[in-house]
C-alpha cells in the first residue's frame, strides 16, 4: 500500500485526486478513493512518487473497473523504462512478505 495520485480532466480542467493502492502490476493499477470521482473509461494520468520508484512516473492510463470505491486503471503508454521500475518495486514488495 502506498499513496499516490490520479490526475483527471473533466470540461478542461485538471484535477489531482490523492489515492491509495491497493494493488500493482506491470498492466495496471487498482486503488481506492475516498471520491467517487471516477467512472468507467475514464480517461487518467497515473502519478507515482519517486519516493517508491525511484523517479517520478506518469502513465496515461484507463479506468477499466471499480467496484465499492476500488477503481482498476490500465496502462496505455507505459515505457520499458518505467515498467522496469514498476516490476522492480513488485518484486521488492513480494520479497518483504
């Protein structure tokens, strides 16, 4: 679990939503949200900390899910670069368990 952001444009104008993970993969992200601010297909910039990867990340990504305030986003741009850094944390995290 970690915390990071979405980003979301409705009618031109951007919003930065604070979330939390729930769960990561090289394919996409599933996170909770105390706003129901999200609907299916929505399009969203997912905003990873460099503090857990090393670098800031941005993905273009699509809400693809949600269900009782847990949203799945998937990845639309992800480079190799910052999949690299994703699957890295992944395999960090398993590790500590």
């Amino acid at each position: 679990d970690f915390p990071f952001e979405v980003e979301k444009v409705s009618n031109g104008v951007s919003e930065r939503i604070a979330v939390k993970c729930v769960n990561i993969s090289a394919g996409g992200v599933a996170f909770a949200s105390q706003n129901q601010n999200f609907n299916l297909q929505d399009d969203v910039k997912i905003l990873f900390s460099k503090e857990y990867f090393e670098k800031d990340i941005e993905i273009e990504s699509k809400i693809i899910k949600f269900h009782n305030g847990v949203y799945v986003a998937q990845y639309l741009n992800l480079n190799k670069y910052d999949e690299d850094r994703i699957t890295k944390y992944v395999f960090k995290m398993i590790t500590k368990k």
